[in-house]
C-alpha cells in the first residue's frame, strides 16, 4: 500500500512538471516604459518631447565605492554610478553584483531588500551628465555554517535591465550566500 502511494505521487509530480526540480524565476521584471525626454521648448513655452532616454548601463557610466562600513560580520558598501555620457541616463530596480575571487567569479545570486537599510521599494530614477545614482549592498565577511568566507579581487555590478556587468577593483572576503542589495536611488544614502 505505502509502496502504491509512493509511486503515485512520483507519477503525479511527473505530470505536473516537477520532474527536475525548482527553477530559477528569472529577474524581476522592472514594469517601466521608456520615458520621453524634454529636449527644448517649442513656440509658446510648450515643452517638446523628443527622444526616449537610454538606460544608465556600463557604456555611460561609471561604478565605484563611495561608503563602506563593517561591523558584526557585514559589510555594507555605498555605491555611487555617475553618469559619464552627454546625455540623461535612466534606471530602475535592483543591480546585480559578483565577487571574482582565486576559483574565478562565484556566480553570486544577491537577494533584492532584506534588511531596513535595503528594503525600499524600486523607484524610477533619471541621471543628469555629471550626476549620480546611488545603492546599498550587504555581504557577509565571516565563515558561517554555511562555509567558509571566500577572498576575492574585483566586483561586478550590473545595474538593472542590463547584460554588461562594470568590474570595480575590490578586494575582502564575502560568503557568496549572504549578499543583499537595495535599489537604486537618486539621493545619497544617509
């Protein structure tokens, strides 16, 4: 009898598709539409829209540390992303981040809020030239039960919507399983 509701419930997880195991859902889809830029006034103080704007990523911007601070394990690491091009840059979410350390990159799946400092909702954000945006990161800098703390060298960040990561010298120790990061801002951290 035990044996005849075993195999059912194989044959059943079968059929319903669970056959291989939980699947990664993909990145949270960020919901925006491209935003047109006002690009001049037209005759009679009516401002005219022209082109969309582009998104902030790697090719018009630049990524580096601007705060960091440990304490109980954690280190949290302000980012500020400057927009380096001639034109606005938008974006929206949450960037993704890796750690590359002696092994090579270590695939690093962050987890989107967390904690107070991280959880705030997405909100849309447009960089001026010159400007910057701003996001929090949290990783853990000891060995846990869960494994040893790894070194590494450099970091990626790739900011939301984006395939083409920025690498920013960097150098500790992170648990690839304890990285939290907030979305991006518009306004510094305080």
């Amino acid at each position: 009898m035990t044996r005849a509701i075993a195999a059912a419930i194989v044959i059943a997880a079968l059929v319903a598709g669970c056959s291989s195991g939980p699947k990664e859902a993909g990145p949270v889809p960020t919901g925006q539409k491209q935003k047109a830029h006002s690009s001049g006034t037209a005759s009679g103080g009516a401002t005219v829209a022209s082109t969309s704007v582009p998104l902030c990523g790697e090719d018009n911007t630049d990524s580096r540390v601007d705060a960091q601070n440990g304490a109980a394990g954690t280190i949290m690491t302000t980012w500020r992303v400057t927009n380096t091009s001639a034109e606005p840059c938008r974006s929206f979410g949450y960037p993704g981040m890796d750690f590359h350390a002696a092994s090579g990159w270590l695939d690093v799946q962050v987890e989107r809020g967390g904690v107070d400092i991280v959880n705030e909702a997405p909100a849309s954000v447009v960089v001026e030239p010159g400007d910057s945006l701003y996001f929090v990161s949290l990783w853990g800098d000891v060995d846990t039960d869960a494994g040893p703390c790894t070194q590494f060298d450099r970091i990626k960040v790739t900011l939301p919507d984006n395939f083409t990561p920025a690498r920013v010298d960097s150098s500790g120790c992170v648990d690839p399983g304890l990285v939290e990061v907030g979305p991006v801002r518009s306004t510094q951290p305080s």
